[in-house]
C-alpha cells in the first residue's frame, strides 16, 4: 500500500486539481474557488504558456506550416494527452509526431507528421554528443580492397528518415525557419530520405536517394561497408557507388571506423 | 577586469551569445538555466563554455522542485552535478517553489503553506541538493499570486529559518518581492528589511506585466519588461543596507537587443559601485 500523503503532498495533489480546472479542490485547504480564481489563472496560463513555447520552440517547421492558432490548438491537445513528465523541455515532444500523425483535425495534412518528425530529429542532431567525423582524407587513405571490410559507425549526431510517399525532406528543408517563408507548400509524391548531421557546428540536412538511405540504414546497424553497399546496390542497381560514398563522408555521416 | 569580480550581470539568451562573448564590461557575469544545458553536446554547451572563459557564470535552476514533497529527481540532479562540475560556477540557485508532482512537471513555480512540516522537508531537499552537488546553494523568495491560509511562518522567517537548518544562502529576487507584497498586500520594504543580511549572495531585478484583467492589482513576474522604478528603489534601499551583492538584470520575454540589457546592467553596476565609493574616500 503506498503511503498516505502528508499535509504537504495533499496541498500539492488538491494545487495540481485546481490547477487542471477544479478550484474547489483546495477548499480544504481553507482557500474558496473564489478568492483562488484569479492567482490560480496566472499559474495555470504560465503552465501552458511555458509547456506550448516549449513544443513551438522544438516543432518550429510544423508551427510554420500550420500557422500559430492552429499549432497552439494541437499542442494544448498533445499536453492534455501527454503532460510533461521531462523536466528539461527540451526533452519533451518525442511523442508530438506520433500524435500528429493520429490527430483527427490533421487527417488532410499528410506530410505534417513527417515535418514533426524531421523537427524532433533535426534538436536530437542539434544537441548529439560531439566527436570527430570520418574525414574525406581519412577515408581516401584506406586502401581500396580495405574499405570494404571497415564497419563505419554514423556519426553520434547522425539521423536518418526515409519517406515511401512524399518528398516530405525537400519540404521540410524549404520550410523550417530561420529560411524566407516560401510563397507555396510543393510536395511532391515521390520517395526522399534525408541525413541531418552535425559534424560541426550547425546541423546540415543532405536529402537521399534510395541507394545512400540503404547504405547509412546497413551502416547504422553495424554491418561491414561491402555488405552495406551491396544493399545499396540492391535498391537502386545503377547507384554511382563511390560518388555515393564520397558524398556521405563529405557530409560527415560517419564517425572513424575502428581497424577491422 | 579583475578575475572573479562580479558586479551586475546579465541571464544569458542564445540570441546573445557572441556578443556576450564579445562584450567588455567590469564585473559583468552571466547566469543560465542549467535545465537549457542537460545536453549531451553541441552549440549551446560550446558556447556556454566560450562565456565561461570569459566572465563568472552563475547556474539558475527553475526544474528541482525543492518545495515538493519528495525527494529531488535523482536523474535531474545528477545532470545539475554534471553541468556544476564541468562548468564550476561562481553561484548555483534555485527556487523555494515545486513544480514536479505525481510524475508531471509543470513550468512554473508554485505556492505552498509555509507549514513546519513544508519546512522540514523543504530543508531536507536543500539538504540532499548540497550534498549531491558538495556545495552551497542560493535559494530564491518566489512571487506569489495566492494568499494562502495555514502559514506557520511568515517567507522572512521561513527563509531565515531555511539558512539557519541547512547553510544555504539566499537570492534576493527584488522583482519577486515587489510582485508578492503588491498583490498579497504588504509591504515589500519591510519585506526585504527583514531578511538576513548576512545569507544574501546574489540579487536578481526584473520587470513586471500587470494582469489583462485586474491591472495594477495583479503583477504578473513576466519578466518581459524593463525593470520598473519601484523596484529600482527597493534595490537600493537593500544595497544600503546590506551593501553589495552579485546583482543580475534578467529579461526572458519581448527580449531586447545585447546593448539595450547592458544599458540596464550599467544602470545596476553604477549603484553598486555609488555605494563603495564613500567607503573607499573614507579609507
């Protein structure tokens, strides 16, 4: 049996009742509805204030998109769902895509999800650990019949997304602030993946084709370099294998592989 | 620049970082919210620790819920102890207010009854927060919105009594104090005469919005505004008293630009510095 809350706790437990809509909650605490109104409405305004700022400031691209009326009537609809339980916001929102993507009213935005997606992925790259990447240099040193057998790691901040039906990256790439508002949304319905990547200091996005999201897909898992190129090759037979590469090193997907 | 010395400062906005970095001013320090930093890399800690190099840093905690009845979150603490020790700042602070309950955090800082038993275990997580991090706090008077009945202690007492149990120190927020005693109804000279001079380690100046709906009678501590005369005179009414203190211009809302805070920084420097100087020409 948990233990029975002190005096203490039970104030908290009735402040967090009222605060969710029932100022009688605190009566018992020798405070009326009445005379609680009004403070309780500035603690639960800056409640959600701080909680809506803190989704908008991690989602800048869906709020865009979507326009701020709109993105603060689904953010109050995720934090009812789904109040924070982090205590760093910038940790809270992993679920807003998944959310979105079962959000009734954006049953006619079939990109936003995605958008969501890419704005959670783009803060994960932003705040990754730092480290070094596989330098271009680096890589050319390998002698050619080597570089097959190297398992080459993404690197720490390294995020990858494909999408089967729409070109939601290019959109996204065009749309996330701080760019110039576009004039018109394009999306185009053709598959895209995307890297974003710090290898430095700022996240980069590199929009993909099939063959370069299969190969970082193969190196994400750990496999030798050979096998993950053949997979490549598999998604797209014609793939310009070492331009590919060369492309992906430059930039920076990868941390230096380990000596095989 | 004398190293260490810290007059006025300012809270650090991402917007501002280079010319924080940048900037030349005696005594200016910098303070964060250490929840920003809990990251494992990238720009904000780079530059956290550019500005580090150069001027004194003080971490502000808004998330550790010291006046909760629970423990302080092991895992939060333990990324304020990383950051504590990476960054090793001239002061650390948090707020006496809670904010997490029952698995849920809420971004703000929230009333209790000054109770004995809100006082006990309010020490105790002042305690445990000292004890993880193996160095004294600042623990900072909140602004208040509600006139709660069943206190046992007046906050001057409380505080005071805060200090005695567990050595912590106090963060005098001026604003706060103004905030409180406007809408609560007391006195907020009085307020501030009462606390103990001694425990007084760092001062914080802010504005303040009135409410949409009740105006002038309810002060809402936005800290999206300049900081407002009233509060100006309270600042220096406690600087004579209890002479200087690491004083900090925080803004949050409606930021304005690098030069515009410093200009209010200056302002908070130069009382300062006007009180040391008569001592100085006594010597």
């Amino acid at each position: 049996m948990p233990e029975p809350l002190s005096e203490l706790g039970r104030f908290q437990q009735a402040f967090a009742t009222a605060l969710a809509g029932d100022a009688a909650a605190l009566a018992p605490f020798g405070l009326e509805a009445e005379a609680a109104a009004a403070g309780l409405s500035v603690h639960r305004n800056t409640v959600a204030r701080g909680t809506i700022d803190a989704l908008a400031t991690s989602f800048p691209t869906v709020r865009r998109l979507v326009g701020e009326a709109w993105f603060e009537a689904a953010a109050r609809a995720f934090i009812a769902e789904r109040p924070p339980r982090e205590r760093a916001l910038i940790d809270y929102g992993g679920d807003f895509p998944d959310f979105l993507a079962a959000f009734e009213p954006a049953a006619d935005l079939p990109y936003l999800a995605g958008v969501a997606r890419l704005d959670r992925l783009w803060l994960e790259a932003h705040v990754a650990a730092d480290a070094p990447a596989w330098t271009p240099a680096e890589a050319a040193a390998v002698a050619p019949e080597a570089l097959f057998d190297l398992r080459p790691p993404l690197h720490p901040s390294a995020r990858t997304a494909w999408f089967e039906a729409l070109a939601v990256p290019t959109l996204w790439t065009l749309c996330r602030p701080p760019a110039a508002e576009p004039d018109a949304i394009e999306l185009a319905a053709r598959p895209e993946g995307v890297l974003l990547v710090r290898p430095h200091g700022a996240v980069e996005a590199l929009v993909l084709d099939r063959a370069s999201w299969s190969l970082l897909d193969a190196c994400a898992r750990g496999v030798r370099l050979g096998e993950a190129a053949d997979t490549a090759l598999a998604a797209d037979p014609g793939a310009d294998l070492p331009a590919l590469l060369l492309r992906l090193v430059e930039a920076g997907a990868f941390s230096a592989p380990p000596a095989p | 620049m004398t190293a260490g010395l810290m007059t006025a400062g300012l809270g650090l906005k991402a917007q501002h970082y280079a010319e924080a970095a940048a900037t030349d001013a005696e005594g200016l320090w910098f303070e964060a919210h250490p929840e920003n930093y809990m990251v494992a890399g990238g720009p904000r800690l780079a530059w956290l620790e550019v500005i580090r190099q150069r001027w004194p840093l003080s971490l502000h905690g808004v998330a550790l819920s010291l006046a909760a009845d629970a423990d302080p979150d092991p895992g939060h603490l333990s990324r304020l102890k990383a950051l504590v020790d990476r960054f090793e700042p001239a002061l650390v602070s948090e707020h006496l207010a809670w904010s997490a309950w029952d698995g849920t955090y809420r971004p703000d800082l929230l009333p209790f009854p000054r109770t004995r038993a809100a006082l006990e275990r309010i020490a105790a997580n002042v305690g445990r927060t000292q004890d993880a991090l193996g160095r004294a706090i600042l623990v900072e008077n909140p602004s208040l919105y509600l006139d709660l009945p069943g206190h046992d202690f007046a906050e001057t007492d409380f505080l005071a009594e805060l200090v005695r149990r567990t050595g912590c120190g106090l963060l005098v927020d001026v604003n706060n104090a103004y905030v409180s005693a406007n809408n609560l109804g007391y006195d907020a000279g009085a307020y501030l005469d009462a606390l103990p001079a001694a425990a007084i380690g760092e001062i914080h100046l802010a504005g303040h919005t009135p409410d949409a709906r009740y105006g002038q009678a309810l002060l809402i501590d936005t800290h999206a505004a300049p900081v407002a005369e009233p509060v100006w005179r309270l600042y220096r009414r406690l600087i004579e008293r209890i002479g200087p203190r690491p004083v900090l211009i925080e803004r949050d809302e409606a930021i304005p630009a690098f030069g515009e805070l410093m200009a209010e920084r200056d302002e908070a420097d130069r009382l300062l510095r006007a009180l040391a100087a008569p001592e100085a020409a006594d010597a």
